[in-house]
C-alpha cells in the first residue's frame, strides 16, 4: 500500500478525467483526503481507497513538495473555497 500524503505532497494526475491536473495535499478526514486540484483551484475530497487504487495505478504520481511559502498560498486558497458559498 502507498503511504498516506503528506503536508506540502504534490500529485500529478496522468489519466481519467483529470489528467494533466495536479492534486496538492492540505489535510485529512475520516475516509478521505482533500487536496486543491490545479491549475482550476477548486478544493476536491478523495475517498482513502481511491487514492490508494490511484497511486498504485500510477493514475497518480508524486512530484514534489511544493515551498512552504507556495503552501500557505494554497491554503489560503483551499480555505477561502471552504468558506465560500458554491
């Protein structure tokens, strides 16, 4: 099993339908995890399982940790999607 994501874990995302997207990891839940999905900037949740099958399909791959600095930016971002009425 691929470890969980980390703070800062950026994954690129190379089939389905968001191929050529990027998923930035913020924060856990019970049965998922939530990542700000690039370039659109739009928060999105990923069952455990899913993410799991993805990366052990190579459906999603890890590049790099992204700067703390880029990291607060995102955060702000993803926090400023929670908050705001869709």
């Amino acid at each position: 099993m691929a470890d969980k994501p980390k703070e800062r874990e950026i994954y690129a995302c190379h089939h389905g339908d968001y191929a050529g997207q990027a998923f930035i990891f913020i924060n856990e839940e019970e049965l998922s995890y939530n990542f700000l999905r690039i370039p659109d900037m739009v928060n999105i949740s990923v069952p455990h399982e899913d993410f799991y099958n993805g990366v052990h399909k190579e459906i999603l791959q890890l590049i790099e940790s992204v700067p703390r600095d880029v990291y607060s930016i995102v955060q702000a971002q993803y926090n400023k999607n929670e908050n705001t009425d869709n």
